[in-house]
C-alpha cells in the first residue's frame, strides 16, 4: 500500500502516512486507474494499523506488542 501512495503520487514520509490515512476514513484516491484506487481503498485500513505500529515499535519501545486484533478488525472492514 505504501509502496503505491509513492510511486503513484510521490508520497513520502509523514505526507504518505496521512494519504494512507485518508484512505482508510473513506478518500477515494482520484487521477490514478480504478484497479489502482480500488486497491488502495481496499487495504488502508491494514496499512494505517501497520504504520502505527511500526512507527511505534521505532520511536517508544522495542516490546510493542503486534497489533493482531486491530490488524483483524482493519481486514473485516
């Protein structure tokens, strides 16, 4: 998912973590092909979940736990 916010509208860092975040509260990305939109609508969600975890286990500690219920409740949406 990160990977396409950037090599499709050159979204980086903190400005690709908010898209990613647009997305999974609805945005429908627009000027890209509806195979494209569709897939970054469709995983979002899991990606927002997964961002945040990353970001945390990097930035606060080491021992954050895995966010499997989230990442569970992301993939039922």
């Amino acid at each position: 998912m990160k990977w396409l916010a950037t090599d499709l509208y050159g979204y980086r860092g903190e400005e690709r973590t908010a898209f990613v975040r647009a997305c999974a509260e609805g945005l429908r990305p627009e000027g890209i092909p509806d195979a494209a939109a569709a897939l970054l609508v469709r995983h979002a969600r899991v990606a927002d979940v997964m961002t945040d975890f990353e970001r945390r286990l990097r930035e606060e500690s080491r021992s954050t736990p895995y966010p499997a219920e989230a990442l569970g409740r992301a993939a039922a949406e």
